[in-house]
C-alpha cells in the first residue's frame, strides 16, 4: 500500500510529482511565527520527520502530493491545528502562489473581502472591518506602510497594500481572527502574517524560476504584452548547518481605467408649502420652484449632481520585488537568521477627461418617489451667457519603495526553555518620479455651451451638450487653456522593532507551554506635501496658444464599451485628449504658471511645489506578554485552554509645521482664497500616550474524532490612522463666501477597542476535506468623531464677500444681485482694492471687513459603541481520488449602526462602513500532471463611507468576477500554465443615498496571463 505525503508550502519538489523523499515536514510547522513557541514546533517537526523516514523505508513506492490537493492540505492543517480562530492559504510548490496578487488570494478566504484599485486587488476587509483595521505582519513582523493619497492632504493610512509584494516570493499567509497576546497587537479585524520561505526547513537544492506574459484587456488603443519574471532559489550546506535563500521578481504591467464620476450636492429635504417649508429651500442647488418633474416633497430627501465627467486613464505600473535569507545552525540547539527583503512598485497613471461643471441656475430635472427620490436626469439651460465644457489633463507618477533587514537568534536551551532575540529595521517611502511632483492636472475649456444634462437612468450615466450657436465645444482651435495644479507629496514610514520572547515546556504535568516576552517598537512617519495652482478657470491667453497636434482623439464609446448606456445617441461620443507635459511646458514659457503661480511658491527652475505642510508622529511601544498552554481531560476527552495577557504602553509624539495667514482675496464667484506666508513657518509639537491590557482565552475540544469545537474571548486594538494623530492647523486655501474651514489632529486620541467572542465546529472528515460553521461577535469603542469642530477667526484675516464694499453692491444691484455681478460692481468703483495675477482679478480682504469665520475640525473619540457580529459557513471537499474537489464559503456580517438615507444631511450620524456578505465557490482538479481551477467571488453592496458635518454616505454596488487558472507539468519540471482574472470583464459601480445616484461607474476588463515555470 503507498503511503501518501503531502508537501506544501515550502515543500521540496526537486525530483517531480511521484519521487521518494527520505524527509517530510509536517504541516504543523507553517504554524510558527518568529514570536511564538518555537520549541514546540521543533519538536513537531523531529517527529514528523522521523515517521517519514520510517514509513519510506518501509515503502519504496511512495505518492507524493503536491499542487492544489497540497497547498488546501497544509492551509486545512494550519486552521485545525491553530489556537483561536486562523484562516490560511499556503503555496503550491516553492515560487508558486494560488493567485498573482496576494490579496487576490486572500478573498478565497471565509470572512476576507478586498478593495480593488485599477481593477487589482489592494486591500483587504475582513468581517467588515476595512484595511485600516488589519494589521500586516512580515514574517511575525510589523511592517511599515506609504501612500501618498491624492497629494494635497496629509497621508493617512497605515494599511498594506498588497500590490508593492511579489506572489512568487511567499509560502503561506495566514489570517489570525482572534486575539493573542504573543501576537502584535493592531488589527481588530485580523492580524494578517506573510510567510517566506526560510532554507533550514527544507534542507537540499531547490529552486523556481517562471515567466509570462500578460495581457490585459482593460488598456485603451492597442494593447501590450507585458512581462513577468521571477525566481527562487535555496540550498543548504554543511551538513544543513548553513543555508541560503534567494527570491526576485520584475513585473511590468500595462492597464486602463475608464469610469464616469460625479460629486453630489446630497441630502436636502424636499420642498415643502409655504406654511409647512422644509427648510432647505433656498440652498445652493436645491430644485425647490424650478423646472422640475414629480417634484421631491418636504419628507423627500434628495441630492442633486454637482459635476459629471468621463475619465479615461492609462497605467503603467513597475514593480520589483527581493529577498536574500542567511540562516547558520552552528550546533543543534542554535539557529541564527538574517534576511533582507526589497520592493519597489512605480506607478505612472495619464487620465484624460471630459466633463461639465452645474452653477445650479436654470436647471431641469426629474425624480423618483420618495423617500429617497432617485435622480432620474438633471441638465442646465445657460441662456445667453454659455458655460465651458472642461477638458482636464492630468498625469500621476509615485515610486513606493520598502526595505526590511532582521536578525533572529533561536536558542533551544535544557530544561524545554528556548529563547528567541528578534530585530528588524524597516522603511518604506513614497515620492514623486515626474519634475512636476506627485501629480499635475492642467485644465482646458471651450466656451460655447448652451446646455448641459446628465441621465442617470442607465448603468453608465449619460452626460451629454447642446452648443450655443456658432461654437462647437469639441473644436480643438477653440480650446483655451484654464486653471491648473501642481501637487507634490512624501511619505516615510520607519519602524524599528526589537523582542525577546521565551518558551518553557515542561515533560509532564498539567502546563502545556509558557510563552513570555517583551516587544519594543518605535514607529517614525512623516509627511510633507504643498501645491501650486493658478485659478485661470475664465480662461488663459488665447485658443491660438495650444498648437492643435497636442491633442489627439478619444472615442468614449470605445473606452465604455460594453457599459449600458454607451450607445445612446445622445452621450459625448468622442473628445480629444492632449500632451500635459507639452501644455505645461507652453504655458510656463508663456505665462509662467509655475515660476509665478497664484498659489503656492516653486523651487527654483522647476515645477515642484515647496511643502508648505510637514508632519512628523514618533509612536513608540512597550508590550510585555504572557501566554500559558494547558491540556487537560473533560470526561475521556483531551480539551485545551490557552489564556495570555498582553500590555501596551504607547506614546505619541507629534510635530507639525503650520504655515501662517496673511491675507484673502475674491477670485471667481464662489472662490474665496486665503494667502499663506510660505516663507514664516514654525514648527509646534504635542505629545500624549495610553495603554491598555490585552487578555485572551482559547478553548478548543475535540469531542468526537476529527470534530473540534472552540470558544475564544479577546480584546484587540486598531491605532488611529497618521492624519487624525498629527498635531498640526491646517487652513484649506479654498474657502466659501460664509467662511474658511481647517483641520486640526488629536494625538490624544485612544485606539480603537474591540471585545471580541467567537465560537465555532469543525469537522474534519477526509484527507482534505473539512466543513466548518462559526459565529463571532465584536463590541467596538473608542470610534473617531469629527462632531469636535470649533468656530474661530484668524488674527487680522477678513472676508471679502462680507464688508461695506460688498453690502453697497448689493444695495445697488437690488434683488439681481448675486456673486458675479457683486464681483464686477467691486471691481468696478473700488480697483484700488484689487489686484490681477496671472490674468485673474483679484478683490483683496481689506481691516474694515468682517473677520473670516473659520471651522476648525478636531477628530475626538466618541462615546459612541457598536456591536458587529455574523456567521462563517466554509465547506472544502475532495471527490474521493478523482483530482475533483469544491471550496464553498459563505460569511454574512450585521452591525447595529446603520446609514438612515432618509435622513437629510444636517442630521449627524453614526454608521459602520465596510459590512457586508462575501461568497466564494472555488471548483478545482489536480491529479496526475494536470491542474485547473474556477473561482467566483461575490460580495453583497455596502457602505463604503460616510462623510460628518454635512453627513453624507457613498456606497458601494455588489460585486462579483470569475477568475480560472489551468496548468500542465511535463517531466524535468518543466510546466506551462494560463490564468485569466475577472473572465467575464464585469463592472462596478458607487452610488450615493440612492442607486441611481452614481458617483462613478467604471468597465471592468478581463486580465490574462499565459507562461511556463521550471522547478528543480
């Protein structure tokens, strides 16, 4: 009879599917983060070793299991031999993980959702609580996080994003859901740790090496194949006393993302009789006595559009990925480690866009009933006086860039005590790679529209124009240059991280194990960006100044193709995009946009703004723990109970330079500038700190044979996200006619909190096969609040639009009198108080205007709790020795605070974003040389987020996309597979209080992939 090994993960595959191995790790062993007991697992390790040796001497014809059927054995192995609740994906064959990206991978498990960005897994949800909540660890291991968001606001997120690490390079992932206190705490949604390979567990030469290419259906134009490549390669040496490891990967991908956006004016209340008014008549935007059709009424909320457009953008993404491993054993009791790991992901985005701005005038529009009535069409009649049909050019280009050096040292020491010393020093960084900063957006426009109108009655919202007479809006010689924005951003995080943690195992008695340490961490992040913009929105120079071979056309019912709503006739059918760099290049040589710009101050000869804004946080952390292990008998069965206690004790220093105010001025209508001294900057700082203690319990019987029940109770932490810890006062530039707004962090603020229970049954009933149902439930405090606004007024700064000039145009103009016509009146009889730059009038605050109101918004934590709690169904199933086999999962999440969409926005609310059901369905063969596989993924509609002050929500559309893969391994190793992602191409869509309210569509686009790897 053949004895069956099953080898995963970092298993060895050198001699190919059916050859005997005198060795056999189990599977237990991917259980071992470089924190936890790592005696217990040598031990596992040395028996499993020595039953492998005997059953291959016993055998001579043994099967070897790899692939598939291997990576679900070992992934099964981790969740039934884990302590609380763990979920886990292990590769295939060494360089060889289930899917390309990794949280790709991590969406096949129960509970896991993932955030894409340009169609490309990102992020990951897990039980509802988005990335922000999920700690990532590289090998055991915090690892720090850049992003430079839009560019012009302070870097938040302390998430990982998946895309800046190579798939080739992992072993196994593993998603713990409960607490423990040898874990670093962080997540409490998951603690997320990436395994690499490490050369002593698998002694002997072994490597990978593959290549591909890919091809990927969402570009626009002509579509490349693009290359990948990637490697891996260990040995051992010294009678396995020293080992090496070498990984590396390089990936060039060419991408589009077209999507339809539109920001709203949302929440009103209808429009209500003049004895019973709703209140939210005479707002900015509102329909109330306008050309309306089944007119929102008094208890109706409602959000009218405030621009549309179409975006069409091109990707070019760089990314190359490192890791060398060091591992010498010099005596059996002693394993040191050194390992360097190195990615680096260039991004290079160019969007071209279309679109049309509402002054919220002679509008026409169309509702649905209510209670939340759905925009049905919303346009807008200029009249004698036409608008402008945008064309903006942007271009985007950020280099991320990671690097992590560790050392650990593993005494096994007598007496069962072994200690583990364990260090790292990592960064990551993000900045710019273009001479103009992070990102630049120059804006074009033709003069000439009549009328403007957006039908949201189709998956893909119609934007579509009349002319005035004698004006084409799509013609190239008409065109002018307008407004434009030169962003620059950077981003560092470092974090360097020292533990020593101990493990006592006693031969006999009640104790299992004792783990104990203590964990130092010093995380340093800052943040520094500014911006230069000139706000020629009325237009600059003349149409004669854009050469007409800058530009090229762009069909829009190409780039939609396939989008309900891209054959209407009426849709903008066709624009022309242009050469940003060539138009910013003309109009600095002309108008010295970025020599001279309105806003912001450049260095010298370049476009690269000078930060005005630099924010440093020093958080550093001291967390001692404990954990002990017992087994015990409940009647004649074995139960386990492991309970740990964890402390961190916290302390945020903050720094922030903050820029001073000097003065405002009147741009354009509704554009109200404060002037910022770039040169007068000092730097304030605040420090603050907390600390919590950690417990967790574990419990887990196997009642019946391969029946495991568990019970756990924890309590977890998630840390506020950079941009609500610094201490700096930020004033937004752009203000409005009855104020300015800023912000202002709160290093004081708490942690996130959860008290998290699960329960749950396994039942494990063949070689890999096992069916599961588990209930967990979690109670959060401490939650982010942004109701902790203050009013103020800046020292000496004034308000234009509220003065005796102003209050003497409106006396004159009489009831006529709206923002333009004020503007020219000031302009007019007072043009001693204006100035022009670069081609705009400026109407200057002067002392006898009112102070400037400004609104101060500071992030507090908030009274306000919430209890999330559901249901994971898993199911993994084998057909018996046919190669067939099924992973069907299924998790539903609930929360108790809900978005009321019937509320207008003035009412504040508290709402849990990120909860939703998931599904997967994974059909799979794998027998003989031959693999295939089929995933479906599906995830329910959700809030995906919720403004304060106004309160405003954005939602997500459900979602779902096939994946499949098939390969083929010929002998020598050799083996050539396809992969294809979201084969059917499908779509998402965002919406607002309502579904027909879209804020973006975009088409999705299959991905394919075809290539051979060689495995010795």
């Amino acid at each position: 009879m053949s004895q069956i090994l099953v080898l995963g993960g970092e298993s060895l595959m050198a001699f190919g599917r059916t050859r005997t191995f005198a060795k056999y790790f189990a599977s237990a062993s991917v259980m071992a983060l470089g924190i936890s007991s790592t005696a217990a697992i040598a031990q596992t390790d040395a028996t499993a070793d020595e039953s492998a040796q005997e059953a291959a001497t016993e055998n001579d014809d043994v099967i070897v299991v790899t692939g598939i059927r291997a990576s679900l054995r070992d992934a099964m192995n981790i969740k039934r031999q884990g302590q609380g609740v763990v979920d886990a994906i292990s590769a295939e064959d060494i360089g060889k993980f289930p899917d390309t990206n990794l949280a790709e991978s991590l969406q096949r498990i129960t509970g896991v959702s993932i955030d894409r960005e340009n169609g490309e897994g990102a992020r990951v949800t897990v039980r509802g609580f988005g990335p922000e909540y999920n700690l990532v660890l590289l090998n055991g291991r915090q690892m720090p996080t850049s992003t430079l968001g839009d560019g012009a606001s302070a870097p938040s997120s302390r998430s990982f994003d998946f895309g800046n690490l190579a798939s080739e390079a992992v072993a196994a992932v593993e998603v713990y859901k409960t607490g423990r206190a040898t874990v670093p705490s962080g997540g409490i949604g998951s603690t997320i740790n990436i395994r690499t390979p490490r050369p002593l567990d698998d002694p002997g030469f072994a490597g990978s090496i593959g290549i591909k290419g890919v091809y990927d259906d969402s570009q626009n134009g002509d579509v490349d194949i693009t290359p990948e490549i990637s490697g891996i390669i260990r040995s051992t040496f010294m009678d396995d006393r020293i080992g090496v490891a070498i990984s590396g990967s390089y990936q060039k991908r060419k991408s589009g993302f077209n999507q339809f956006s539109s920001e709203f004016r949302d929440g009103y209340l209808g429009c209500g009789a003049p004895d019973n008014p709703s209140g939210y008549e005479n707002e900015w935007g509102a329909v109330c006595n306008k050309n309306t059709e089944n007119t929102p009424g008094p208890d109706d909320v409602y959000a009218v559009p405030q621009n549309g457009s179409y975006n069409v953008t091109d990707i070019d993404r760089e990314r190359i990925n490192g890791q060398a491993v060091l591992q010498f054993r010099p005596a059996d009791s002693v394993t040191a480690t050194v390992d360097y790991t190195f990615s680096q992901n260039t991004t290079e985005a160019r969007q071209s866009s279309v679109g049309i701005w509402f002054n919220h005038g002679n509008v026409s529009s169309a509702w649905g009933d209510g209670p939340v009535s759905d925009i049905l069409f919303y346009s807008e009649n200029f009249g004698d006086a036409p608008s402008d049909l945008a064309y903006s050019g942007s271009l985007t280009a950020n280099r991320s860039t990671n690097h992590s050096i560790g050392a650990n040292i593993e005494w096994e020491g007598p007496g069962g005590l072994t200690f583990v010393l364990d260090g790292h020093t990592s960064s990551a960084e993000s900045k710019p790679t273009l001479p103009y900063g992070s990102s630049v957006s120059v804006g074009t426009a033709v003069f000439g529209l009549q009328e403007q109108r957006i039908d949201f009655g189709s998956y893909l919202p119609v934007i579509s124009y009349v002319n005035a007479p004698g004006v084409d809006s799509n013609d190239i010689s008409q065109r002018f240059a307008t407004g434009n924005a030169f962003r620059n951003a950077y981003f560092r995080d470092e974090i360097d991280q020292i533990q020593l943690s101990g493990n006592y195992e006693p031969d006999t008695g009640f104790l299992n194990s004792l783990d104990f340490g203590v964990t130092y961490t010093d995380n340093r992040v800052r943040s520094a960006y500014g911006f230069l913009q000139n706000e020629t929105w009325g237009g600059l120079g003349t149409p004669d100044d854009l050469p007409d071979d800058v530009f090229f056309p762009i069909d829009v019912r190409d780039a939609f193709r396939g989008l309900d709503g891209v054959d209407n006739p009426n849709i903008i059918q066709e624009f022309y995009g242009f050469d940003v760099e060539r138009v910013v290049g003309i109009l600095e040589n002309q108008f010295n946009i970025c020599s001279q710009s309105a806003v912001g101050t450049a260095l010298s000869g370049t476009c690269l703004a000078e930060p005005t804004t630099d924010r440093r946080i020093n958080e550093t952390t001291l967390a001692p723990f404990v954990e002990a292990s017992f087994s015990f008998d409940i009647g004649s069965t074995q139960a386990n109970l492991i309970t740990g206690l964890r402390y961190e004790d916290t302390i945020v220093e903050s720094e922030a330079l903050v820029p001073s105010v000097t003065g405002s001025y009147w741009a354009a209508a509704n554009e109200f500038y404060l002037e910022i001294d770039e040169e007068n900057r000092i730097f304030t700082s605040s420090k603050d700190s907390y600390d919590f203690w950690l417990p967790n319990v574990d419990f887990d019987i196997e009642p019946v044979r391969d029946v495991k029940l568990r019970a756990s109770y924890s309590h977890t932490i998630t840390r506020p996200t950079y941009d609500n810890l610094q201490g700096g006062l930020t004033y937004n530039p752009l203000f409005r006619q009855d104020g300015a707004t800023g912000n202002q962090g709160n290093p004081g603020l708490l942690p996130f909190k959860s008290e998290n229970f699960d329960v749950s049954a396994e039942w494990y009933y063949g070689n890999a096969s096992y069916l599961s149902v588990g209930y967990f439930r979690k109670n959060v405090e401490n939650y982010i609040s942004f109701n902790g606004s203050y009013q103020g007024t800046i020292d000496g700064i004034t308000n234009p639009y509220d003065g005796p000039r102003a209050d003497e145009a409106r006396a004159a103009l009489g009831a006529g009198a709206n923002n333009e016509s004020i503007r020219e009146y000031i302009i007019a009889n007072y043009p001693e108080t204006t100035v022009v730059v670069g081609g705009v009038t400026r109407i200057l605050g002067l002392p006898e205007d009112a102070a400037l109101d400004v609104d101060v918004t500071v992030p507090t934590n908030s009274d306000q709790t919430a209890t999330i709690d559901g249901w994971e169904f898993a199911l993994q199933h084998n057909f018996w020795d046919t190669g067939f086999g099924a992973i069907l999962n299924y998790t539903i999440v609930n929360g108790d605070a809900k978005f009321d969409n019937t509320q207008p926005y003035k009412v504040d609310q508290f709402a849990l974003v990120g909860l939703s059901d998931s599904a997967n369905a994974v059909l799979f063969y794998d027998k003989g040389p031959f693999q295939t596989r089929v995933a479906w993924n599906w995830r329910d509609d959700f809030l995906a987020g919720a403004s304060s002050n106004p309160s405003n929500p954005f939602y997500r559309d459900e979602y779902w996309q096939i994946d499949a893969s098939a390969s083929y391994e010929f002998d020598m190793g050799v083996t050539v597979f396809a992969e294809a992602i979201n084969l059917t191409g499908e779509n998402l869509k965002g919406y607002r209080r309502s579904e027909n309210n879209a804020f973006f569509a975009y088409r999705g686009a299959p991905r394919y992939a075809a290539g051979l790897r060689f495995s010795w």
